[in-house]
C-alpha cells in the first residue's frame, strides 16, 4: 500500500511515516531515503510543497549571484539549526566576491551534523575542498553521495564532473561550464 501512495507525486512531498526500526523512530517526510535499518538521509534543499519557506528570498537572491545581500538576509534569519541554511550560508560564502572558505567549510559541515546526507552540503563541501587541493576528501563526499542517492542525482553527477575536471587539468580547480 505504502508503495502505491509513493507513486502520487503531491503526495510524496507531504507525506510523513513514522517508522519504528530496531527501537529506534524514524521520521519520513519524503525527502528521505530509508534503507534497510539505517537511515540516509537524501533531502533537498527545498521544502516540500505548501510549506512556508523562509529562504525563498535567499535562494533567488543566490540565483541572482547576489552573494553579499544572501548572506546579509541569512545573518538577519539566523536559523543556524537549520541544514539548508547552514548550506546555503557556506555556498554563498564560497561564492562571494572575497570568498571565505574556511567559514564555509564550517557551515557545510555543520549542515552536515544536522542532516548527515543533506546532498547539497555534500556536494558543495565536496567542490570546496577541490577549490582548496584537497581532492581525497572530495572523493569522500563523492561516496557518501552514492550511498546517498538512490537513483542517479544532480549533486553526485555534479561533484564527480567537477572531480573529473580537477583530475583532467593536473589537480586544479576547473569551475563548471
């Protein structure tokens, strides 16, 4: 029954199964990925369907490569509990016109501690330590990714193309086309 409910596309995104497995309760929101008994957590970066989502604004401000006001609005929001926030912070400064990545690399890992497998901080963690010639990590963050992914995803092709391109210009950092 479960599994015929999962094939409703509204419904997957408002869905959420409480799970008992081996004393432990699992929340599934449909973001998530159960496996087995363990947990992977496979979320995106955007909530689902008609949930309020306080970083909208933050997110077009990103599209818009408006780094210094996404971080601003971020600051004022001060979520810090928040994995996508914690990702979204360490993406913009990493991408900012004077880039800090030491910053970054603490709020990519701190989206990390909240959301073990957030894709998006696996896979910007992962860009960042290539950007910073630290290419076994990334190989890390590739692999965590696959156990991740159940079905081919943005982040993991993206991150092993960025690998492949580090690899192909002698260990540099080659942005994205």
């Amino acid at each position: 029954m479960i599994q015929a409910l999962l094939k409703r596309k509204r419904y997957l995104a408002t869905l959420a199964v409480a799970v008992v497995c081996l004393g432990h309760l699992v929340i599934w929101d449909g973001r998530h990925d159960i496996r087995g008994f363990g947990l992977a957590l496979a979320a995106s970066s955007v909530p689902p369907e008609g949930a309020a989502d306080e970083l909208a604004p933050v997110r077009e401000l990103i599209a818009r490569k408006q780094w210094g006001e996404a971080i601003a609005v971020l600051k004022k929001l001060d979520d810090t509990g928040n994995a996508d926030w914690n990702n979204l912070m360490g993406y913009s400064l990493r991408k900012a016109g004077t880039p800090d990545y030491a910053a970054a690399e603490q709020f990519y890992d701190a989206a990390l501690r909240i959301e073990p497998g957030h894709r998006g901080a696996l896979e910007y963690s992962g860009e960042l330590y290539l950007i910073t010639g630290r290419l076994p990590l990334a190989e890390q963050r590739l692999a965590t990714l696959a156990k991740v992914c159940t079905t081919p995803c943005e982040e993991y092709t993206d991150l092993a193309n960025a690998i492949r391109r580090y690899k192909a210009a002698g260990n540099r950092y080659v942005p994205a086309p």
